[in-house]
C-alpha cells in the first residue's frame, strides 16, 4: 500500500525531473551553437556587428522604433505561447524540446553579436534581451515542463481533450500568462528610458 501510494505521487503531473532536464539540455546545445555561430562569423568578418550599434543612437534620436504594449506582449508572449499550443499534441514530446534549441540559440546569437561588437554592446544586449528574460525566461521554463509531460501523458491520439489536462495545468498557465503580461509591462515602460539612457555610450 506504502508503495502504491509513492509511486503515486512520484507520477503526479509537473513532479518529475525529466522535463526540465531535457528542455534546459536542449536550450544549452541551442546557446551553444549560437554563440559559436555568432563568434566564428565575427572573426570571419561575415557579421559587422558595430553598424547595429551605431544605429541605435541615431534611431533612438530621431524617436523611430517606438512600439506599442501589444507588440512588447507579442514578443515577450510568442515563445511561451508556441509552447503552450505545442503541449495540447503528442508531436510537443519531441517539438517542446526542439523550440527550446531554438530559443537558446537566437537568444545567444543576438547577446553575444551586441556583445562582442563594441564597447557599449554588453550593456545593450542587457537592456534589450536580459531585463526581459529575468522574468520571462523562467516562465519559459515552467510552461516547457509542463508542456512536455502533457505531450507525454498523450496516449493514442494526436492531441489532447479536456478531460487530459489537470487542475495544476491551468493554474500554472495563468501563472505564466500574468508573468507575461507583467513582462510585457516592465518592457514597455523601462526599455525605452534605458536605451536613451545609455545613447552616449554607443556614439
């Protein structure tokens, strides 16, 4: 009885190791490769990083790149969503770790281009791409979990009904959509007072 009941608990949904062990081997190999990529072409001379740098001054000047709440809620919120959609088929067992490759890598590749191209780059790439996934990335994370059991507990069928999803995955779902939302926010309120703030460093 002892041990029906712990292999019980062991198997509740969102316990297991599994799912963040797999999604954050696979975001690794993604910021991996983006980083080499993005190395190897600068030392090539294949990406001319500075001239994104100097263009940040002039269009920051000239008050060009303005955007509005729903395109900051769009890009902070696109990623999860893929991952949420991604949880509701059998196909996300294996998709929900392939987003999150491709994820870690075009997060890597833009941080290091900023990054490596001048001085100035780190701050940048901080402001645009580090303020934002200090919340949003950890919300990426608990959804991919998520996301990845349901695709697994996905028997017999393309994709999932109602009665599949437990109480635990929508109460996480709202979690991760009031965190998006509050991303969003933080991005659209901070982001342009940060980037005219640190303007003198990338004349």
């Amino acid at each position: 009885m002892i041990k029906k009941r712990t292999t019980r608990e062991q198997t509740r949904f969102g316990q297991g190791v599994a799912a963040p062990a797999v999604n954050t081997a696979a975001f690794a190999v993604g910021a991996l490769g983006g980083f080499l990529l993005c190395g190897w072409l600068l030392n090539r001379g294949y990406l001319v990083a500075e001239l994104l740098l100097k263009g940040y001054p002039l269009a920051l000047d000239a008050r060009v790149g303005t955007v509005s709440f729903w395109e900051s809620l769009w890009d902070v919120g696109r990623w999860p969503l893929l991952i949420w959609l991604l949880g509701s088929t059998a196909l996300g067992r294996w998709m929900v770790p392939l987003v999150f490759a491709v994820r870690g890598f075009f997060l890597s590749y833009a941080v290091a281009g900023l990054s490596m191209a001048a001085q100035g780059g780190v701050l940048l790439a901080f402001c645009l791409f580090g303020l934002g996934a200090l919340i949003s990335l950890p919300l990426f994370f608990l959804l991919g979990s998520q996301s990845w059991e349901m695709a697994g507990r996905i028997r017999g069928q393309l994709f999932a009904t109602l009665s599949d999803y437990p109480r635990e995955y929508w109460l996480r779902s709202l979690i991760v959509l009031a965190g998006v939302f509050l991303c969003a926010m933080v991005e659209y309120q901070l982001l342009p007072v940060l980037l005219r703030r640190i303007t003198p460093l990338l004349g």
